[in-house]
C-alpha cells in the first residue's frame, strides 16, 4: 500500500516537534507497542500504522479483529497534559467523523456508526510520562466489507458510504484534524466538542440500556462528555467509561 507517511509528516510536525510517522506490515496492535514503547522511555509523539494487526485491542477488553487491507488502524502516541481527561474519545471520534464523510455518526462514548452499524472505534490508553502523562490514541475504522463473524449486526465498512477511499487516504484525512482536536482538548476541554458531538449523535433522543441495568432516553453528551440519560428517577449523568449503551 502505497501511504502519505511524507504528507502527513509536512502537515503535522509543525504542530508538534519531533513527530514521526511510521508504518508496519504487520504488529500485534498499535496501542499495545506505542504502551510497550511508553513503558521503555519512548515518549515521541508519533503516528503508528500497522497494515495488519495480530491482537488488536478494543474497549472493555474486546479485540477488534481486522485483516490485511480491510481496515486502518493505527495510534497516535504524544505526551498530553489536560487539565481534566473526561471527554477526550468523544472528541477524537468527532474529529474523525467530522474528517470521513457529514453522515458518520458517533456512539458515546467512542464508536463511529453508519447506519446503525459500527464502523470504526476508538481506544485511549495512557502511561506515566516524563512532565506530562503518555497518551495513546488508537483508531481503528473498517475500510472494505467483511463478514459478520457471528455479530447479529454486520459492522458498516467506508467503502460503503465513501466508494474509493481507501486506508491510507482515510488517513490522510484524518491526522491532521485528529491532532488538532487532540490539542484544541488539552488546551480547552470538551466543552468546543460537545455541540459537534450531539450533531452526530446516534443515541440522541432513542431508548437505550446501560449494561449497568439503567434505561431511559438518551439526550446527547454534557459539558464533560458524559451521557445524558432521562431515567425513571431523573436525568443521569453516565460518566464511567466502564457502562456500555445500545439502543433499547
Ligand atoms: C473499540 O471498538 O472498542 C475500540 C477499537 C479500537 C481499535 C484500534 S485499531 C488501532 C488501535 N490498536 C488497537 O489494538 N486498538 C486500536
């Protein structure tokens, strides 16, 4: 595959010293070697690509299961300094649906949906750094159709909405616009993201159930990013990363 590694590099470095873009044939997952790197000193911000990945990682300790070519997947490694942390997937997946195509809608707290089907996820993990804390963002977004694997919904893939745009011009899309959320973030919040975030809410104003047993209807992300959640007992506020929703 033939990636924009030199394009992105010109755009992004001078937003960012001493950022590199590096892409593999094949890793066990993005976010598990930018940690390991984290864990061994490595504290550059770069962009780590794999064509492939062996054990992709998703939330809540799922895999997310990608082959050669089918999907873009890869993490953005950089130390990050917010003043508060709540929000940030929610603002990643705005940059990234604001940067695919206007009907990618977003799944609080880190989905991107097409047609009520997932089409891509985002996992955040974090180390200890040196001033600041490690941040590693990882994306991963279906590219071409695949089977359902067993799942009662098949996942979207962006060639069904956005025929031709293959992984590495998704990514070229994206990078820029993901860096720029990432620092509009540390530097402000979720509070920028929060309206972009509700325009493309999948959940906006559907039943829903939290897997902590919860239901209600859901209305959009606070302030802080958390769900908004009219229940029996009042309006909730959903902030643990740890609840996952679906439409009930
Ligand atoms: C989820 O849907 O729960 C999140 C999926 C995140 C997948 C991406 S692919 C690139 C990066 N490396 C991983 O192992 N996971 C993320």
């Amino acid at each position: 595959m033939n990636w924009p590694a030199e394009a992105i590099w010109e755009a992004v470095a001078p937003l960012l010293p001493g950022f590199t873009v590096e892409v593999l044939p094949e890793l066990d997952s993005t976010n598990t070697e930018l940690m390991r790197r984290a864990r061994a000193g490595q504290f550059e911000p770069v962009l780590l690509v794999a064509e492939r990945q062996t054990a992709g990682r998703g939330r809540l300790g799922r895999s997310w299961h990608s082959g050669a070519g089918d999907a873009l997947t890869f993490s953005l490694g950089l130390p990050l300094a917010p003043a508060d942390w709540s929000g940030l997937s929610l603002a990643v997946g705005v940059a990234a649906a604001e940067a695919l195509h206007p009907d990618i809608r977003l799944k609080w707290p880190n989905d991107l949906w097409w047609q009520d089907r997932k089409l891509g996820g985002i996992l955040i993990e974090t180390a200890v750094g040196l001033q600041a804390r490690y941040a590693v963002i990882g994306i991963g977004v279906n590219i071409a159709a695949r089977p359902a694997d067993g799942l009662s919904t098949p996942p979207a893939a962006l060639q069904e909405l956005a025929p031709g745009l293959g992984a590495p011009a998704a990514l070229e899309r994206i990078a820029l616009p993901l860096v720029q959320a990432v620092q509009a973030f540390e530097q402000y919040g979720f509070a920028p993201f929060q309206a972009r975030f509700n325009a493309r809410d999948a959940l906006a104003d559907r039943a829903v159930k939290l897997s902590d047993g919860t239901s209600g209807t859901a209305h959009g992300a606070s302030e802080s990013g958390a769900l908004l959640v009219h229940t029996a007992a009042g309006m909730a506020a959903v902030t643990s990363s740890e609840v996952s929703v679906r439409p009930a």
